[in-house]
C-alpha cells in the first residue's frame, strides 16, 4: 500500500494562464504519469472518470469541503467563512439530507419542464435587446441569462439582482486560491448577504406569495420548522450563486464549442431535441465545476493509502476526456454512443439538485440562440476564467449574423 503524500506524481499548474486556456493538454501528459492522479499546489487532482466516480460517493471517507479555502484567505471567523462552511453543499450528512429534502421538491424533472415557457421568454427578451446588434461579448450576455430566469424562479425583480454580478464574480473568485483578494470576497459576501436579507424580509413583511416560487418554497420550509433562519439565508444565497455562475459559464463554453462545429450549431436551430444531446455532449466534453473534498479518516483506494486531512481536487472538466472511459475523447460528438455517462453535475449524495434546471436552461437558451444568431463566428481573442471553482470564459467575443424573430416551430416574423 502506497502513502499518497510519499508518491511522485505528476503536477497540474492548474493556477497558470496556459493551463486554463486548454488544460486537456496538460492533463493528457500527467496521464502518462499516473492514470488517475496528480498534485497541484493545494493538494491533489482526481482526474481519472473511474476513480472520480468511485471516490466522490464515498461519504464516509471524504466531506465536501471548503475548509482549506476558508484558511486560506484567513475567513475562518468571518460571516463568509461560516457561509462556505456551512452552506447546503458542505453540511454534515444528516443536516444536508434534512435541507435537501425540505426544497427538493423545487428541483424535479416535472418542475424544470414547468419553467421551460418562462426560460423562452427571458431568453427571447435578450435576444430581443442584444441580436440586432450583430456582435458583443458573449460571456457578458450569458451573465444577463441566469439571472433572468433565476429573478423568474423566485418572483422578485430582475433588477434587484442585476448589480449582484460583480459580486457574484468576485465570491467565486475565492475558490481559485489567488492571495490578495479578501477585501473583494468580503465586500461581495456583505453585498450578496444583504441582498438575501432584505429579499427574505420583504417577501415575509408583505404576506403576498408568488405561484410556485422557490422563494416561498424556502420560506415555508423554514415556518415548517425544516430549516431556521440562518439555514434560510445559506439556503437562498446558495440558490443565487450556484444558479448564476455554472449556467452562464456552460453556456458560453458550449457555444464557444459550436463555432467550431457550424453545421451543428444550425442543426440546434432547427430541433431542440437535437440540443439536449448537445448540451450532454458538451458536459463531458468541457464541463466547468471543480470540487473539494477533505480526507476525514484514513482510506485505502487502488492501492494507495489516503490520509486524514488530506484536500482532493474532483477535476470533472478533465474526467470527461479521460481516454479509458471515453474513445477517441477529444472529439465533440453529440450522437456519441458511451456506456459512460459524465460525471458534470457531480455525484452522490451532493449531485447537483438543480441539474434538471440547469439542463432546460442550456437546452431552451441553446435553441434560441442558435436561430437568432446566424452564422456565429470569434470576434476577438476570448479570455478565459481560472481552472478552480467555475471555470468558463472572461470574456467570449462574437460576430454574427442576425436572423429574423422566429416563431418556436420556425415560422419567420417581423424582427
């Protein structure tokens, strides 16, 4: 049995700007190492699709964490760092089913198919606003998506949250490890606390519900006794930050994806069936999250000994293009024929509870983005976002043709 901090193993400068710009060409040579396993400066990288499948249900060996982040950044008796420690996703077993449970029923296959009409109007709005202009940054308008649909969700304004993004940007900035940025996380964090705050106060002061909101979901949950009010807070504010950051940056990766691939992109444009094996495809293909988990008792896996304390870096960007699990993996196939299936939305216990949203918004935004924009091509050199946390594009700028408004069955309109 091997110790894991005695090995010599390949290391990831997952902190370089090369490295976030293609960090399949870095991962394939670390592969060659080791199949599965690699060191970066905070830890260590599952990259392997098996071994991250089998080792992120392991509850009882590794809790999720953000911990060593928290230490990091010295957060730890800050209202951000009891956030990060204590939110949904880092929970303890029993507190995370408990919390899980009470809002589940907001995160079902039935309930994303509910929204799909609501997602097609936020994204024909934008369209509206931003196609006649026949280029921008696409990064920016994926950025305006989510919190669209996620204002829509919970039955507030979207401008109350529009001024959020800078703040949002800011927090996740955290999970990249760069020195010198607390006194933006702790701006964002006073800024987006606040925000829940007075959302949670005003929608409970004025006593009016909104028809089927995730918002008075959560309320209700917590007059049910399931959470209490601190839990509320953790709750919405987890809702609003994994909601923005993941769907915008998938967004834009998948298109990004696509110039490449001009006549899938019009093949969107005419089926959105032919979407949802797109977006499938391009979760395995260049999936965006990365998590943390912490050795919380020593563990033995493939013959190698892990011991308590130890971080580990579930790279799910990397395990979709890990060659043992998927043939020819650097090929962007959307009718691909695999007995594996991606591990993007993570797995376990902590899978994604809002992966049927999340799906229905690339999906429907896809579609009818695809038959707005026109022969869509690179306008300028794209700027990428760090590897660690959610990883996507800065900056994604585009040219385009535009298309005449069309009917969801491709009948023309007026534009």
């Amino acid at each position: 049995m091997q110790l894991l901090t005695e090995m010599a193993l390949p290391f990831l400068d997952v902190d370089a700007p090369e490295f976030h710009k293609d960090p399949f060409r870095f991962a394939d040579e670390a592969r060659k190492e080791h199949p599965w396993l690699a060191r970066f400066s905070h830890g260590y990288v599952i990259h392997g699709y098996q071994a991250a499948r089998d080792l992120a249900v392991r509850d009882e060996d590794l809790q999720l964490s953000f911990s060593q982040v928290v230490d990091f950044h010295q957060g730890r008796d800050t209202p951000w760092g009891e956030f990060m420690i204590d939110m949904l996703m880092t929970s303890p077993a029993a507190k995370h089913k408990r919390l899980r449970d009470s809002v589940a029923a907001g995160f079902t296959p039935r309930r994303a198919n509910q929204i799909r009409p609501m997602v097609r109007e936020v994204v024909g709005d934008l369209l509206d606003r931003w196609a006649p202009r026949g280029a921008f940054d696409f990064a920016d308008f994926a950025a305006n998506y989510p919190v669209a649909v996620m204002c829509g969700l919970l039955g507030i304004s979207a401008a109350s949250v529009a001024g959020l993004r800078q703040s949002l940007d800011d927090h996740m900035s955290s999970l990249t490890f760069k020195p010198d940025i607390w006194p933006k996380i702790e701006a964002a964090y006073r800024e987006m606390d606040g925000f829940v705050r007075s959302v949670i106060a005003e929608r409970e002061k004025s006593g009016k519900t909104e028809d089927g909101s995730e918002l008075d979901a959560f309320i209700n949950a917590k007059n049910a006794g399931q959470m209490d009010e601190t839990e509320l807070r953790f709750m919405l504010l987890t809702f609003v930050v994994a909601g923005y950051d993941t769907s915008k940056n998938m967004l834009a990766m998948i298109v990004h994806t696509l110039l490449d691939h001009p006549e899938m992109w019009d093949h969107c444009a005419d089926d959105i069936g032919y979407c949802g094996k797109v977006v499938e495809e391009a979760l395995r293909y260049a999936a965006i999250a990365t998590l943390y988990r912490e050795v919380v008792r020593d563990f033995d896996y493939d013959g190698i000994r892990f011991p308590k304390g130890i971080t580990l870096t579930f790279a799910f960007p990397l395990t979709g293009r890990d060659p043992v699990a998927f043939p020819d993996p650097h090929r962007f196939d959307p009718e691909r024929s695999s007995v594996n299936r991606h591990s993007a939305f993570g797995r376990g216990s902590h899978i994604c509870i809002g992966q049927y949203i999340a799906r229905a918004l690339l999906e429907e935004g896809l579609h009818l983005i695809a038959r707005r924009l026109r022969q869509p091509r690179l306008a300028g050199e794209p700027v990428w976002k760090p590897f660690l946390g959610a990883w996507g594009f800065e900056k994604l700028p585009i040219a385009f043709d535009p298309a005449p408004v069309r009917s969801a069955v491709g009948t023309a309109t007026s534009a």
